[in-house]
C-alpha cells in the first residue's frame, strides 16, 4: 500500500469532537472515535488535498 503524500496528524487535546474533518474529507479517511475525537481511520485512502485541514475551527489538524 503507497503511503500518502503528507500525514494528518489531530491534536486530541484541542479537537472538540465535532467533526467538521469528517464531514468534509471527500476520501472518508477521518472518523470520530469511541472518545468523539478525529481520527486519521482510513489513511491508506487520504489524497492529502488538506481539507480537514482548512476547515478544522479548532486547528488540531495539520498535514506535514
């Protein structure tokens, strides 16, 4: 499996659960866990367009 370009990478203690990343991620790569914080699921599919990025209110996401 080719790794993405770039890694989503959540601050757990900034994000807020409220999961603006996961609604606009066009892959479904984030999802909310059992705590209700993002999380980089499904990384083999992210196309690292920084969508979660750009919209996170809390900036806990960040593409490096």
């Amino acid at each position: 499996m080719k790794k993405p370009e770039k890694e989503v990478r959540i601050n757990r203690e900034w994000c807020k659960g409220c999961g603006i990343c996961v609604a606009f991620c066009p892959k479904e790569v984030l999802m909310l866990d059992e705590e209700g914080i993002a999380k980089w699921e499904h990384w083999e599919n992210c196309i690292s367009c920084g969508l979660c990025e750009m919209r996170c209110p809390d900036i806990a996401i960040e593409l490096v």
